[in-house]
C-alpha cells in the first residue's frame, strides 16, 4: 500500500525530470591546477557572477575556497548579499558599476568591495561613507582597451589621487580587463599590460602604491605569468572550460557541470510524420521516438533544434524536431532500448561519450560563458560531493 508519511518535497523532487550535477572535486582540481601556475603568494579570485555561470553560486565559492581561492567576484551587489547571507566571509570584488547612494550602503553594510570608475563615483562613495567608522576598501578598474567599464588608462591618476585624499576610502587595489587575452595573437594584450604599467608607474610617481595589482582573466591567466601580478580572476578555466582550444595542452581542466534528464515517453511514429512545432522534422522511416522532459525553458538553446545529439545509454543520438519549453524529442530508432525514465546526457559524459558546453557553442556561433549561463533555477543543482567533502568522497550525490 502507497504510504503517505513521506512527503514529497522539492528537495525530494531533484532527479525526477530534469537536472544538473556539479562535480565538486572537479572544481578543487581545477583550482588546483590554476594555482600550480602561479607564483607562490598570488591569490586567485573564484568569478562567481551570475550564479557562478549558472552552476550555483554559493556550494561554488564555498569549494572554491576551500580549494584555496581567497577572493570572490560577482558583478552585482545581491549576487554578494546571497553569498554573505549564506555566511560567506572571504573579499568580494563587485566587478560590475555602483552608484546610487542605496547601492553604497548596501555595500557597506554587506562588506562587499566597490569597482570605481569615475570620479563623481568616488565623491558619492566618499559623502555616503562620512559617518563611518571604517574606511571603505575600493577598487579602480583602469580601461587600458577593453572599452567597457573603467576610467580611462590616462586618467587612473586623479581618481587615485582623489581615493586617497578622501579617509572615508581605502584604495585596495588597481585593476584592469583584457578585451583578446583568448586570441593567439598576443599584440592587443601585450598593449594592454603595457598601457597597465604605465599607470602604476604613474600612480608610483605620485606616491600612490595600490596594495593588490590584477589583471589576468582565465585566459589571461594561462598565457604567461608576467600577467598574473598579486591576484587573478578566474572564471570560465575554474568550471573546467578552455577560453579558446589553443589553451588545451597548457592545463587539464574537467567540466564542473553535467545537463541530464529523463525519457518521459517512447513511442513509435510511421514514415512521413511531422515532428514539435511546425513539423520541422518529417520521419523518413518507421522512427522510435523518445520525449525527454527538458526544454528552452531550463537553458538548451531552441536554435539547436534537429542540430544537437544527446548521450543516451553511452550512444550519440539526434534530437529532431523544434525544441519546445518544456519538452524535446530524440530519434532513437538505431538504439537496442530505451525506457520511459532512462536517463539522458545533454552535456556530460556517459560511459566513453562525451558532449561539452563547446560543442554547443560551436554549433551555435557563440561562446561556452553563455552557454553556462543559460541553465535556469528549473534545473536543480545536484551537488556529486558535498562542498564540505569534495576531496574525501567524490561519487556520492548529496
Ligand atoms: C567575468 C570577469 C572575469 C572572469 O572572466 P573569465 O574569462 O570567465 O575568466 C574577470 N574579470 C572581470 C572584470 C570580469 O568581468
């Protein structure tokens, strides 16, 4: 007889359809393997923005310190209160722009660490900050080329000079972005380290010594260790992604995040039946069809429609049809068996066969970042080790 004593609950609920698994020792590895390259002394920072690139930000940045990262970035002030709330205690470097004077107290009360930029930005920080006790630890993103956020390379100095004028602030450090450290051609990087130098030897000749330097992406920070200064932030290499192929033999890095889900419906369609909306897909023959309970709605692109293979029983195997919110078809004609309830590999690995994030974004004309980010809060996070027991027991799901 069916018992009731046990109630369902959502956290009961997290194999049943769709979901991902994070390998936590995949991550301490690959953070491992990023500090084997820097010098002794030179911290890494875990870029954990947008929900650690759609793995979960807060059982990420709690391995990745304890893998040994010091420093946590995200680029909005709740994505730091979510990981202050969780108890979270390390740095965190807001990479993205604050201004108002909500925002200021915000990052005050929460102790996250500002990026400024402008110099009215400092003077609302500064005004804001009249009534505290401490100073507040701020950081200057200096624009040496990338032409996103960032005062302009020549004129790091009176922002500086104002920072340090002000006892409402501490400047704790100066930093910059490259805009092509993933290209093999090293030119407009090199400009940028150059232009970098030029302002701390500005900045020197005016006694101003920031006490943390950075400079260095993931792929900046695979390149050559003349980039890696006091700090790099590291975000797509600690997920297990190569910036770019030619990466591949500088590291070994093992994709953090697998995409799975569960056949929900097999069944058979004669020739010449149309397949989803608007009958993309038109069987050529008896066909063997599975439905699979995971759509655009969880983050598997729509435009990969009849363009994608998923693992399914270690075997490749095409989806068909358009992919719809919830739901995607697979032709599983060539396969032995396939069950209502087999598990499916989207992005993963099944016995030998594997399919990575890049392959995705190969097909699509896009990057792996926005691949990862595109997983949704539908998808469960499934952690395989506990964050606290990554290295101890790697195969348990928790
Ligand atoms: C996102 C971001 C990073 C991390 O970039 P990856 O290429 O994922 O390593 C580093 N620095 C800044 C300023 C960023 O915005």
């Amino acid at each position: 007889m069916l018992s009731w004593d046990h109630r369902p609950t959502l956290s009961t609920m997290g194999r049943e359809r769709a979901w991902v698994e994070i390998n936590h020792s995949h991550l301490t590895h690959n953070i491992q393997a990023i500090q084997a390259l820097l010098a002794p002394g030179t911290d890494l920072m875990a870029v954990v923005k947008a929900d650690a690139y759609g793995h979960g930000a807060v059982t990420i940045a709690q391995t990745a310190l304890q893998a040994g990262a010091t420093w946590l970035g995200v680029a909005t002030i709740p994505e730091g209160i979510e990981l202050r709330e969780a108890g979270i205690q390390a740095p965190i470097l807001l990479l993205g722009a604050t201004n108002t004077v909500e925002q200021v107290r915000a990052i005050a009360h929460w102790q996250l660490q500002p990026t400024l930029c402008t110099e009215k930005q400092a003077l609302i920080f500064a005004e804001v900050m009249d009534s505290a006790t401490q100073p507040l630890p701020v950081h200057i993103n200096v624009d040496t080329g990338m032409s996103r956020l960032g005062v302009a390379w020549q004129q790091a100095l009176p922002l500086a000079q104002q920072i340090q004028r002000s006892p409402h602030l501490h400047l704790a450090s100066l930093y910059s972005h490259f805009a092509t450290a993933d290209d093999s051609d090293l030119q407009t990087l090199h400009c940028q380290r150059d232009r970098f130098q030029q302002v701390i030897q500005t900045l020197g000749d005016h006694g101003i010594v920031p006490p943390m330097l950075h400079l260095a992406n993931s792929a900046g920070t695979l390149v050559e260790s003349s980039l890696h200064y006091n700090l790099v932030r590291v975000g797509l290499a600690i997920y297990g992604l190569y910036p770019a192929p030619h990466f591949r033999d500088s590291i070994a890095l093992k994709p953090v995040l697998q995409v799975k889900a569960r056949v929900t419906q097999v069944k058979t369609l004669p020739p010449h039946t149309g397949v989803s909306y608007g009958h993309r897909f038109v069987t050529q023959r008896e066909t063997r069809l599975a439905v699979v309970g995971i759509g655009y709605a969880d983050g598997v692109p729509r435009l990969l429609s009849n363009r994608m293979n998923v693992l399914l029983r270690g075997q490749f195997v095409p989806q068909i049809g358009a992919i719809t919110m919830d739901q995607l078809m697979l032709d599983v004609t060539d396969l032995a068996e396939v069950h209502e309830g087999d598990v499916v590999t989207l992005l993963g690995h099944d016995q030998d066969a594997s399919i990575s994030a890049d392959d995705w974004a190969d097909t699509l004309g896009t990057i792996s970042w926005e691949i990862l980010c595109g997983f949704k809060h539908r998808l469960p996070r499934l952690s395989l080790s506990s964050p606290a027991t990554a290295t101890a027991n790697p195969l348990t799901l928790s």
